[in-house]
C-alpha cells in the first residue's frame, strides 16, 4: 500500500497574470521508499513537497496520504527545510522534545525516543548545546531527531543539505541512509544535485522546467546499503548522464 498516492495533480497560483507551477503531476510512494524529486530550479518541487506537508492544496488532482486528503500539516509529515529551523533560544533536548511537549504528549511516552533518535545522529553527547553552538551540519542532524521524535513516518526533506560544504554534506547524506536504513520512513527528498538523488533514492522522478511535469521515473539498481564507492561505478555515471541530458532538453 502507498504511503502517498497523486493523480493528475496540478497547482496554479492566481494572480493579475496566473502561474503554473506543476501540470498533470502523478507519482506514488511506497511504505518505505526513498524517493528523490530531480530537477531544475523553479521547476515547483518545492511546490509539491509543500502540497503534501498540507502548507498548500492542489488547484486540481488528487493527492492521498494514508488513503487521506491532507486538509492541514500533521505530525505524521515531518518537514527538513535547508534551514534547520530550531529555536535559537533552547538547547538540542529542548528543541528535539518540543513537538511532543506542545502536543501533550506524556514525558514517560517519548523520553526514550528522543534520547534514541539523539544517539541514532550522533547527538547524545550535545544535548544541552545552544544551537548557536554546532555547525550546520549538527543544526540539521537536530531537525533530523526533533521529526523522528515525533513518531513521523514520513519525511519530506526540502534540499536540507544545500547549504552545507561539500564534506559535510557527504557524511550528512550517509547519515541520513543510516537512520533510513533503521527505521524505514517514507522519505520525499528534493535536490537539484544528481549525484545526491542517485545515491540516496531508491527511484527518481525527474521534473522539467516550470510548469513542473513528471518527465520520467527512474528506478535506481544500486544495492544497499549504498557506499561512497557505488558513486564511481559504470552504471552510476551512465544514469547521471543520462539524467542530465534529460534535464537540459527539457530547457529547449
């Protein structure tokens, strides 16, 4: 059964001149599956991933959650933005534990999650940190254990690792298939870097230049669990190549 079901969805902002953001959008997620949405900026992935947090609603289509309309965001649907978005004024326990406290949630009901998801990134030993404290990378691993906390089974990830620094940026993207690999949430992903689609996702859906389209699906053969390796394999740079043609003739 899928976690997520769109058909034929289409979003248009109005306005003195309407915008198209996404024509005819059909996808589908599996319990489970990680799935990266690839193309170029403006393309509306962003717009998407917003429609199936419940920030938005679709001008015409369907789009399923659990075989539901979302009619709001819910805590079934944890959002990463590029940002980590934490409250500078608490500590990593604090901003990681908040989404329970403020849904009344009994301490004894999510204290061993939390500390779980805090060794799970790697944070046990950060916790009464200020976020001012830690680098980007340790700002978004927070963000990371604050939306497990919550008991989220799926992640929509808006490019959260876009504003980090190479390295870290790798080792953000190994943890991320470890915790993954872990718990198995449904997991949107949104990038316009190819590489990082291909060795996170289990399938691909390439979009083209705005109004965003589905130009195809593409189901990524490398096993798991992925090694920095795989990224140097015949079969790695054949589909990035192949994406990459794919993108620039969809720019005409």
């Amino acid at each position: 059964m899928s976690n997520i079901e769109i058909n034929h969805l289409s979003k248009t902002y109005n306005s003195k001149s309407p915008v198209v953001a996404l024509q005819d959008i059909s996808l589908s997620v599996a319990s489970g599956e990680f799935v990266a949405l690839l193309g170029p900026s403006g393309c509306g992935k962003s717009t998407l991933l917003n429609l199936i947090a419940g920030f938005e609603f679709p001008s015409s289509g369907s789009l399923k959650v659990n075989n539901e309309t979302p009619k709001a965001p819910g805590p079934d649907r944890g959002v990463v933005f590029q940002e980590a978005a934490l409250f500078p004024w608490l500590t990593v326990w604090e901003n990681v534990i908040f989404g329970p406290k403020v849904n009344n949630i009994p301490r004894h009901e999510y204290e061993h999650r939390a500390n779980q998801m805090l060794r799970m990134v790697g944070l046990e030993d950060f916790r009464e940190h200020l976020p001012v404290q830690l680098s980007g990378g340790m700002r978004q691993r927070v963000g990371i254990a604050r939306i497990l906390t919550l008991g989220s089974q799926i992640l929509l990830m808006d490019e959260p690792f876009g504003a980090l620094d190479a390295q870290t940026r790798l080792s953000m993207q190994e943890l991320l298939l470890s915790v993954w690999q872990k718990i198995k949430p449904s997991i949107i992903f949104v990038t316009h870097d190819i590489d990082e689609a291909l060795f996170l996702a289990d399938s691909i859906y390439v979009m083209s230049a705005r109004p965003g389209r589905i130009d195809r699906k593409i189901n990524v053969p490398l096993d798991r669990p992925r090694r920095l390796e795989d990224t140097s394999s015949e079969i790695f740079r054949s589909l990035r190549l192949e994406i990459l043609q794919m993108i620039r003739s969809s720019h005409g």
